[in-house]
C-alpha cells in the first residue's frame, strides 16, 4: 500500500521517535512511503535545500498517489492539518494518531468526516497497531 506518513517538521521534532519507529514498521510490513525520510533525524537540513514551491508540488503529488494518510498529530503543524484537509478533499481515508493526553486542534477532534479516524495511543506499539488495523480496513 502506498502510505504518505504526515509529521511535525518545523512544528517541533519531540516525537521523532515515535515518528522514526512507526515508519520502520510500515517499511517493514512492505508498504510504500514516499514520505518516510520525514521521520531522518536530518528532515531539516534536507528540506532545507528543496524549495518551498518544490516542496509543495512534490507533497501534493505523493498525496494524490496515495493510498492513504497517516498522521503523527502529537505537535502543532500547519503542514500536517492542510496534508490532512487536502487528502480528505480527494476523499483518501486518513488516520490521526496522537499521544494520550495530548492537545490535539479541534478543526481534526471535531471533523465528523467518516474518512477520517482518530485515536489516541499510549505507546509506540500501540500506534503501530492501530495503523496496521487501519491499512488491513482500506
């Protein structure tokens, strides 16, 4: 499945991990994800030199390739929340996923989209988890 996995970058990095470990379990399941350098410890410089109109016609072809999108949601990031609307708008399912606990914008808690699937996890085994049961459904 093609996977675009949708993280903080300029927002704040705290979950890198978390970011890092969910991808190398989707790489490991044999899914596609165009976006899996955004998890690299080095996202900043890398982005850095790619302008940002690249940028964008890059992402939002990868988002129409998709199969479906996956966001860490933990930290505030206008990039993630317009990947997530944009995806959404094209009708791809999305999953949100959070740390319990976590202050999440209301524009996604408060979406009644049916596409849209929100949950909250308490570790990074139970993100994997609920990503893998969201793949198996789409």
């Amino acid at each position: 499945m093609n996977i675009y996995f949708a993280c903080s970058i300029t927002g704040g990095r705290e979950f890198e991990t978390v970011y890092q470990q969910l991808v190398s379990a989707l790489l490991a399941d044999g899914h596609e994800l165009p976006t899996a350098h955004l998890a690299e410890s080095n996202v900043m410089h890398m982005e850095q030199i790619i302008g940002a109109d690249e940028v964008y016609a890059r992402d939002i072809q990868w988002i129409r390739g998709c199969d479906v999108l996956i966001a860490e949601v933990s930290v505030p990031s206008h990039g993630v929340g317009y990947e997530i609307a944009y995806a959404l708008n094209l009708g791809k399912p999305v999953l949100c996923l959070s740390q319990q606990g976590r202050k999440v914008s209301k524009m996604i808690t408060g979406n009644p989209d049916e596409k849209l699937k929100k949950y909250e996890y308490v570790s990074v085994g139970d993100a994997i988890k609920i990503s893998r049961e969201f793949i198996a459904n789409h």
